[in-house]
C-alpha cells in the first residue's frame, strides 16, 4: 500500500519488505556468471573470438568481486606515501 500510494520513503525502511524482495531476486554469483559467459557466446560467430570474449568475461567478474585494500587504492589515487603511527 505504502508503494501504490507512493511512500516509497517510509516503503523502504520496512524490514518485511527488504526480505520480501531479496527472496524475489536473490543474489547469485554463479548465475552472473553464467548469463555473462552466456551472453558474450552468442554475440560472436567466430570461435577464437568467442573464447577471447568469455575469458575476458569470466576474468571481469571475478575482478569486479574482488575485495578492495582501501589504503592502496588511496595510496594510488594520491600518489603519497602514506604511513601509519
């Protein structure tokens, strides 16, 4: 009720809700994956392009779900040495 009358606010902070629609779409790693690997199968005919596309595919998904070090990320980002007393 509170979608349809546009409360989408007060909607949002309802716990019932948020475990209503992660039943709905739940996450799944290896179903990404798949549909990733899938997809970039059927966009090329030729074979060898075909593999160079689903390594790159699987290559990027499992980059993307890297955990991030945030203190080499802003070491980079800043160029600067950083040091911890």
């Amino acid at each position: 009720m509170l979608i349809r009358d546009g409360r989408l606010g007060e909607a949002s902070a309802d716990p019932t809700l948020g475990t209503f629609l992660d039943k709905l779409c739940p996450e799944d790693r290896d179903f990404d994956l798949a549909t990733e690997l899938y997809n970039g199968h059927l966009a090329t005919e030729d074979p060898a392009t075909r593999q160079r596309n689903l390594l790159a595919a699987a290559v990027a998904h499992f980059e993307a779900r890297k955990p991030l070090d945030k203190l080499a990320t802003l070491a980079k980002a800043t160029g600067a040495t950083i040091s911890l007393n």
